[in-house]
C-alpha cells in the first residue's frame, strides 16, 4: 500500500504515518512546518519531506489513499491533486476504521478523562501481554508511537475526539469509529466554534451512544449523561463511579492498592478502565495488580519535580469543569501544602468572551489562582479581543492574578515563596513558551 499523509506533522498525523511505516506501508508525507518531536521521529524513519511546502507532483495515480489532517486548508494543491486523479481521500480517524474494520473496537468518549482512561487500559494490557492496536492522545511510557495499527491485533483501542475530522469531513472524529464497547465519562460544554449550543454539543454524544452495538459504559455521577442513558438505548449500560478511597501520606488507596495517580476524576477513570477491561477478560485482581503501577499519561496531572515540601504538576486542564476537579484534587491530595494554580486561556472555547462566562467559579478552590491569556494568540485565531476586566468578571475571583506577558508571569512565580506550596500549571499550550525546567531552577 502507498500513502500520501497531507499535514503529516502534526501530533496525529505523524503518529499515523509512523503506524503505517511500521506495518510494512510506503509511506509520503507533506507540511509547510513541521516542529519537534515530529520532526525528529518522521526523520528517523525516514519520512521527513525533504522540502517543506505542498507540492502537487507527489500526487500521482499509483497512490492508494490519501489522509488528509486538519491542518492542511480545503484549497491545498495536493488535496486538489488527489480530488482531479479520483484517490481515495480519508480523514485519520477514517483510515484508522478503515484499517480496524475486522477488530473488536473499543472507543472512549467524553468531554474530559479520555486520555487518562485510554492510557491506563492500554497500561494495563501491555503489561499483561494481551495484543492491541491504538489510538490515544498523550505519549505514554513504555510505547513508542501514541498509533499502532497492525495485521494480527484483535483489539483496538481509540480515544474518542468529538471534534472535527478534516477540512473536508466535518463530521466528529468519535462518529466514524463504530465501537463495539465504548465508554462516556461525562459532558461539559466545548468546542464552540464548532457547537454554538450546548444542545448541538450533547448531541454529538447522543448519536455516539446510538452507534454503540455492545456495551457503553458511563459515569453515572455526570447529570448530562443521566439523562442521556434514560432514553432508547439498544446496547447494554454499564454505570460507574468514584471508588471508595482513602489518602494516607500523600498516597491514595483503592481496597488494598497504593496508587501513583490520585483525585476524584482520576479514580472515576480508574473504574471506567476496570469495567473496559473486564469486557476484555481481565480479572479485578489482575487490574488492581498492574494499574498500581500506571504513572498517569503526560501532562495529565503530571508531576515535573518535587522536594520535601514543594511539588509542581502540569495538567491539560483548559475548560471550566477540569479547572475545578484538578484544583480540587491537588487540594485533597496535599493537605498542608497552599496551592497556585494557573491556567492558560488558549482554545477557541476559552477566548470566546461568550464563553467566558463558563468559567465562574472554577479557580475558587486554590489560594493563590492566576489566569494567563496572549492577545497575540487571540489575534491569531481571529476571535474578538478580551480584556483582563472581562476575564476577573467571568472567574468571579476579586484576587484573581491575571497576566497577559508570560515573561511577567514567570517573575512572579519566581517572587513567590515555595515553603509547603505547590505549583499547579494548566493548560493545552505553552505559556507562549514559558520554560517549566526554569521555574523549577
């Protein structure tokens, strides 16, 4: 097979062209920039474009496919290319149906804890020796790519985005999956710029449900998702919850494990991960066993460093609902220790200035709570500017610290005294670049 992958730079898409490489595929590739660790990984391999740009001469009719990622514009001249000679054009979750078609396809949706949940299943399964492709959304230890898709797997496991596919197919990514057991861990508003309403955005998971055609496990602690399992549901439901837990010594325990993740949201993953598991064969012992283990995926409540009395974390943490669980969850977990937590508005969600308005009340629980936001990145985006007014307006916090300059910002977390106080760093960015190894000096 011969695959052309238009944007290939990009976190899915070079994960896809390595999967593909990986299984015996000949594999091509296009961008006009391509950034670390993409561009080392594609090189190593040997699919690093060796000029940068989009160049129509590399469509040519003995293609068999062509995967187009979201970065690449509906007028790119190789899509156009690929359109005029009649190649089969896919979005990556497509092809990656496409390629599972004889699996048993395992899905996990929801507007928050995918990542988590898809990583301590396949955690698990690696360490069983049980053999299964995947998809997920975060750099896990112990796996070379965050993509495998292979000829003998029987399994696959696919984090669920319910964004859109491509330029060309705005269809959410979880609809093309077609899961045989999926999982939903709950609903909280996103993605504006594509859903307007909440009543659009429920509804994408409305019609995932309706796909599921053997089991669909779900929190059943998530109102939304209450009433969403209530109507006509073909397959079996399968309800989970926050296990009970205790904190001793700045360690969580589940029955009789030790863990190295903690907080609420975490352990609803942990117990949407078992019941998955279970579907897949895996005794609650051996679970228990190897997730005792499993140190989170990266930047998911990730710790950085820590001393005898200070620990910095970074979370992908970035709409209203995950602020309060992962500022909730440092809270219990360090008991003794103040908290400064700050989070990066930075998706089109968060610098909408309707949407603003969601984020009331999220960054109530740390002591010390800062918002940082880039005017230049909003201008990027072409969203309306906002103000630091609006934004102490929308949190509802008087003592909220707001930075727009991320130079600022790293001076007065260096001002700071770091005696039994931790650093919480949220965000789906980068601060505009603001280094973590330099506050940690």
């Amino acid at each position: 097979m011969k695959i052309h992958l238009i944007a290939i730079g990009g976190s899915a898409m070079h994960n896809m062209a390595l999967a593909l490489y990986h299984k015996g595929f000949k594999v091509s590739g296009s961008d006009d920039a391509i950034f670390e660790p993409s561009k080392t990984r594609l090189d190593k391999h040997g699919l690093l474009p060796t000029k940068m740009g989009w160049f129509d001469e590399k469509i040519t009719s003995n293609l068999d496919a062509i995967i187009l990622g979201m970065h690449a514009r509906i007028d790119n001249p190789e899509l156009v290319k690929a359109k005029e000679l009649g190649i089969p054009i896919f979005s990556y979750p497509e092809y990656i149906y496409e390629q599972s078609k004889n699996k048993k396809r395992v899905v996990i949706g929801g507007s928050h804890g995918k990542t988590s949940i898809t990583a301590m299943i396949l955690h698990v399964l690696k360490n069983l020796n049980m053999d299964c492709d995947y998809m997920v959304g975060a750099q896990l230890e112990g796996f070379d790519t965050m993509v495998k898709l292979s000829h003998k797997a029987p399994i696959i496991i696919l984090e669920g985005d319910e964004y859109l596919s491509s330029p060309i197919d705005k269809r959410p990514k979880f609809h093309l999956y077609k899961p045989h057991i999926a999982v939903l861990s709950g609903i909280a508003w996103d993605h504006v710029n594509v859903f307007p309403t909440f009543e659009m955005y429920v509804d994408q998971f409305r019609i995932f449900k309706n796909m599921v055609t053997n089991t669909l496990i779900y929190c059943s602690e998530d109102e939304h998702l209450k009433t969403l399992t209530k109507e006509e549901t073909k397959c079996k439901l399968i309800p989970y919850s926050t296990p009970k837990y205790s904190i001793k010594n700045g360690i969580t325990t589940v029955g009789n494990t030790e863990l190295l993740i903690f907080g609420n949201h975490n352990l609803q993953n942990l117990n949407a991960a078992k019941l998955v598991c279970k579907e897949l064969g895996v005794s609650s012992d051996n679970f228990h066993t190897q997730i005792a283990t499993f140190k989170g995926a990266s930047k998911r409540l990730e710790l950085v460093k820590k001393t005898e009395s200070s620990a910095i974390y970074t979370d992908f943490a970035h709409s209203p609902s995950k602020l309060k669980a992962t500022s909730s969850a440092m809270k219990k977990q360090f008991k003794n220790r103040k908290l400064v937590a700050c989070m990066e508005l930075y998706t089109f969600s968060s610098l909408n200035e309707k949407f603003l308005q969601q984020y009331a009340g999220s960054m109530h629980e740390p002591d010390i709570a800062i918002v940082y936001f880039s005017p230049e990145a909003i201008a990027h985006k072409k969203l309306a500017p906002i103000t630091k007014e609006q934004v102490l307006t929308a949190f509802g916090r008087k003592d909220l610290q707001v930075f727009t300059s991320s130079d600022k910002l790293e001076n007065y977390l260096k001002s700071l005294t770091w005696e039994n106080q931790n650093l919480l760093m949220m965000s789906s960015g980068t601060f505009e670049g603001l280094e973590i190894n330099e506050l940690i000096k």
